[in-house]
C-alpha cells in the first residue's frame, strides 16, 4: 500500500539522492530568507519591540518573572499548540488539522529524504505514514477552509473559485500536498506518465510555497506566537494595548457613564447580538 512507502527513497532510483536533499535544502534556505527579508521590509520586529516598549510604559501592574512564564505556559498551551485563538469551532479544527498535518509533513519529509534517501534502506513505516497522513490533514482541513470557512465565502458571499494574492498561502499549501499524494499514489502503481506529471506539479506547488513566504502569509506561523504572547502580557499588565478597559455594568461609575444610559435599565445578559446570526444577506 502505497501510505507505507518512502516516496523519496522511490524517487531515487529516477533522480540522484544529492538533487533531491538539495532541493529540500534550498527549500529551508528561501523559508529562512523570506522570514528575515519579510521582518526588515515589513519592519514588523521594529514596529512589534516599539509597541511592547510602549506597553510596558503604559503597564498598570508590574509582571513577575513567575507572572510572565505563566502567561507564557497559556500562550503556548493555548494559542500555539491548541489554536485557541480561533473563537469558531470550525475554523479552530480546520486551523488544527492544517497546522498538525504541515508539521506531520514537513518532518517525515526531513526524516525519510536525509535519514533514509534511497531505495535500499529500511524506512520505519511510521515516517511514510505521517507523510501522507499529514498531507491528507492538509488536503482535508485546507479544503474545508477553502471552499466553506474562508470570511470571503462565508460573510462576504463571494464564490469560492474569486482568487486574491491573501490565497497565495492556502493554495499552494493545499496544492503542495494534493499533487504530493497523487505523485506518491503513481508512482507506487508504476503509472509513470501520471507520476511524472504530478511530480512536476509537486515541484512547482512547493517552490511557490516555500519561496513565497515575502508575499504570502506563511510567516504567520512564527509571528503569531509573538503577537499571541504580547496581547496576553498587555492584558495581564493593565496596559492592554492602549485600548479602554472593558465596561462593567456592574460597576457605578461605569454605569453612569453618559455614553451607558441607553443601557442603564437593560438586563445584564442581553443575547448573542451580533452572533445571533451567520452573515448571508447578500
Ligand atoms: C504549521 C503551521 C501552520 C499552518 C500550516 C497554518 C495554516 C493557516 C492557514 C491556512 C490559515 C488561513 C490563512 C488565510 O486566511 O488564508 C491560518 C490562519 C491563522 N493562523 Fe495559522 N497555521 C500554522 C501555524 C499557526 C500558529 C503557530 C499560530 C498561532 C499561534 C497560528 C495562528 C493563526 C491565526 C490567528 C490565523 C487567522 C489569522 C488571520 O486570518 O490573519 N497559525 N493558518
């Protein structure tokens, strides 16, 4: 069955070991680069030490070591590894089986084209199998994304198939893995024209993946635990991003505030609001 092969120790024995390994690693190298051209050109590093400076100034309490690696603890446990920053459901589970399937993906790759490159050697069948079931993760999580969770389509009513340069991430991510598990599918049912063919495709996916972090949004996954962690800390500290603190009916001086009279006699739980309904007047 073909989820318990090395697909890259098949290939080997159409393409010399040294080429492939290589284009991993150039792979890594437009990732690395693209980050850090994406940083100074977007001054994103500048513009996100210049607010945490401007937060710590603004800081109504002063956070303890212990404090600061509690929050710590939640960003991680809740915003990284758990996408809790997702308030759907749906979109959190999309956001889990992309983010775990890619992961699953990029280290099988790493593992099976650097520690076991050619058709001789006795790949642990765990590695093949995470390697397509972390495409298949993608593939099904990013569809799901694509075709019904994007805002695009669900709030704005736009057709699924209206493309814009913010889909640059999630297409070529979804076509990196697609043609990744067609080529693995053909190559091991020896249909070589078809194999060849989606070869070719996984190629040309993963280089505008991999080397289009400068225009898309695949450096989300290393900023976004930063930006996580800053808005933790702004909230814990009392600076909270230069934003009013959150109005307490409960408190009087809150209450009285002429901007609050409206909702003087109101009950206090006053419904789902907004989220009483899906978007789909258009
Ligand atoms: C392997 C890693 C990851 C993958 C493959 C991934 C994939 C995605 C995709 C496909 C989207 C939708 C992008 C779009 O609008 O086109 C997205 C959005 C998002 N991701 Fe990730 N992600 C990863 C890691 C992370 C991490 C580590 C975090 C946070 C700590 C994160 C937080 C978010 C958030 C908050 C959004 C919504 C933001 C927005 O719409 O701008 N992601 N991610």
């Amino acid at each position: 069955m073909f989820i318990t092969e090395n697909p890259f120790s098949l290939l080997s024995e159409t393409l010399p070991v040294s080429f492939i390994q290589a284009y991993v690693i150039l792979m890594f190298v437009l990732v690395v680069g693209g980050t850090i051209i994406d940083v100074v050109h977007k001054k994103s590093a500048e513009y996100f030490f210049q607010n945490a400076e401007r937060a710590k100034k603004n800081a109504k309490r002063q956070l303890s070591a212990g404090d600061k690696s509690s929050v710590l603890v939640k960003t991680i446990a809740e915003d990284v590894l758990t996408s809790g920053e997702f308030c759907n459901p749906n979109r959190r589970m999309s956001h889990l089986l992309g983010m775990y399937g890619f992961i699953f993906f990029v280290l099988s790759t790493a593992v099976m084209v650097f520690s076991y490159p050619t058709a001789g050697d006795a790949t642990p069948v765990l590695w093949p199998l995470l390697w397509h079931l972390g495409a298949a993760m993608v593939v099904f999580g990013g569809a799901w994304f694509w075709f019904f969770i994007r805002v695009d389509v669900s709030a704005e009513g736009h057709a699924w198939n209206r493309l814009v340069r913010a889909d640059l991430f999630i297409l070529s991510l979804l076509a990196t893995t697609a043609t990744g598990l067609l080529w693995s599918f053909f190559q091991s049912v020896q249909s070589q024209p078809w194999a060849t063919l989606f070869l070719a495709l996984f190629i040309v996916s993963s280089a505008v993946l991999f080397g289009g972090v400068l225009w898309s949004k695949f450096a989300h996954m290393f900023f976004k635990p930063a930006a996580a962690y800053q808005k933790r800390i702004a909230k814990a500290d009392g600076s909270l991003d230069m934003l009013p603190e959150p109005a307490d009916r409960t408190n009087p001086a809150d209450r009285d505030r002429h901007s609050m009279e409206l909702l003087k006699n109101e009950p206090m739980n006053m419904g789902l609001g907004i989220k009483r309904e899906q978007p789909h007047h258009y």
